[in-house]
C-alpha cells in the first residue's frame, strides 16, 4: 500500500516537472517570437547608422589605402603607405603629443572645475536653477561664434583681458602670440565652453546619491569632504566615467575654436591631429593621407576610451 502511494507522489512531481519544463518552453518561445516581430521597428536606425556612421568610415578606410590628390583626381593603390608615412613623420608624432596635452589639461580642470562648482550648487539652498542656467550659457553658443568672442577677449594690446590688465597696472603676454601662451588660451578657451556641460552632468549625479548613506555617514561623524569623496564621488563612478570619456572624445576633435583663434599658430604650436587633418586634405589637397590620419586618430580615441573604462571598471572591482 505504502509502495503504491511513494509511486503515485513519484507521478505526480514528475508530471509537475514537466508541467513547469513545457510552460518554460513556451514562454521561451513566445519571448523569441515577440523579438523577431520588433526587428522591423529597427531597420530604420539600422539604415541611418549605416549610412551617418558605417559608410563614411568604410569610405575613408578605403580612401586610407590610397595616394589621392583632390585637385588632379589622380587615384593610386597605396596599400598601408600613407600609414607608414604618417607614424614616420615627426609632425605627426608632434601634433600627438600636443593633441594628448591640449586633451589632458582641458578635462582635467574642466572636472575639477565642474566638481566643485557641482558639489556647491548641490549643497546651495536657493536660487539653483537659476545659477545653473546662467552657468550653462556658454555651452549653447555656437562654437565658432565663441571663438571669434574669446578672440576679442585676448587679442592682444587691445582686447579686452588685455585692457583690464593694463587698467591695473600690469603687462600682459601675448595670448596669442606667444606659443605657450597660445596653447593655454586654447586650454581656457575649451574650459570656459565646456565646464557648464560637466556641472550640469555631475550637478545631476550628485542628486541621485543615496540620501540614507549621507545622513549615515553625517550620524558617524563624517565631514562634507568625507561625504563627498567617501560616498558620493564612489556612488557615482559610472557617470563619472561616462562624462570623461565623452569630454575626451570630444575635445580629440577639437578644431573650430583653434582654427577661429590661432588657426594652428604660432608656427605649429597649437596644431592638433585634427588641424593637421584638415591641412592635409584642404591645403595640400592629400585626401587619402588625411584619411589616413583620421583612422589612426579613432582608433587612438578609442584606445584611450577603453583604457579609462578598463581602469576604472578595475578600481570599482577592486572597491
């Protein structure tokens, strides 16, 4: 009798089993046919990207391989030449490392200077919304018309720094005369423009942190500077990398408020790889080196992207 109700429970749980393994399956199933019916919906934006990003990258990939001049249209199949010529040339390398230095100093204050502007909106109690947008202008103005703006702000012996500080009774450099001083006002330039984007990203991070930690961590006794590098810089690592990496992306490409104040100059001294792009395909009439140079400068970028990721990524394992 006890054999025959051990058997009947045994039926009974596998036929539940098989009950549960059937539904699974057949949500499976419904799940992987809901998904094929919503691939349509991507073809658009699959036809976009393909053309706003994979056509021109393949085309200048293609263009890389070859010695083209723009203005006799005359086309010969180089193979990986212009790379070769590009990586031995000192100009190059030159237009790198300024690149990388002109990159480095800018987002490096352009964070500290956001942090702490950041930090102060968020511990500010009134007229916030106010501040931030009179901080955000800079941003919403058209790159070249800033320019042309700071080019007036430091043209020299009769722009408008320069008159301040003369006012004063001091003699000014020649911002954009003076290599060093060229690339510094190029520095500035790119902080004054960008800072507001990096406030108002870390301005909105800050605001998402946990107030239960804060108020822990205020109730053990910890400062605002515990606060702020113990709780809530960790708390918000990944927009911290998020906002890194597209600042530095994006300042790789910086051209037009170059171009508008020095244009390159004095000599090379504010050349980036993106000016020396430009006067190899406009100038000198070099389409596919120029290409060239385009395709080792992503692919530096997105070197450098992955190597902060990575590094970050790590520190977060690590914590």
């Amino acid at each position: 009798m006890a054999t025959t109700s051990l058997a009947g429970t045994a039926v009974v749980q596998s036929s539940k089993a098989v009950t549960r393994i059937t539904e699974r399956t057949t949500k499976r199933r419904a799940k992987g046919a809901r998904r094929r019916t919503l691939w349509p919906f991507l073809l658009p934006s699959g036809v976009i990207a393909f053309f706003i990003l994979l056509y021109p990258l393949g085309y200048a990939l293609y263009l890389s391989l070859f010695d083209v001049y723009l203005d006799t249209g005359v086309s010969t199949f180089v193979g990986l030449g212009n790379y070769a010529d590009l990586l031995g040339d000192m100009r190059f390398w030159s237009s790198l490392l300024r690149t990388v230095g002109i990159v480095a100093s800018a987002v490096g204050v352009e964070f500290c200077l956001g942090l702490a502007v950041a930090y102060g909106l968020y511990r500010l109690k009134f007229a916030v919304r106010g501040l931030n947008l009179l901080m955000f202008l800079p941003h919403i103005i058209t790159p070249v018309v800033a320019a042309l703006f700071l080019k007036w702000v430091f043209a020299g012996r009769w722009g408008l720094l320069d008159s301040v500080l003369a006012g004063m009774g001091i003699f000014p450099p020649d911002w954009l005369g003076d290599p060093m001083w060229a690339r510094i006002t190029v520095v500035i330039a790119d902080t004054w423009q960008f800072t507001p984007f990096m406030i108002l990203v870390l301005f909105a991070g800050l605001n998402t942190v946990d107030q239960s930690q804060i108020e822990a961590a205020q109730i053990d006794g910890a400062g605002g500077r515990q606060v702020l590098f113990r709780i809530m810089l960790p708390a918000i690592r990944p927009l911290i990398v998020f906002v890194l990496t597209m600042r530095m992306m994006d300042a790789f490409r910086y051209f037009d408020t170059i171009y508008v104040l020095t244009s390159g100059g004095p000599g090379s001294a504010t050349e980036t790889i993106t000016m020396q792009t430009y006067a190899l395909a406009f100038r000198l009439f070099q389409v596919g080196k120029a290409s060239a140079l385009g395709v080792i400068t992503l692919v530096i970028v997105m070197a450098l992207a992955a190597i902060l990721i990575g590094v970050v990524g790590r520190s977060k394992e690590r914590a």
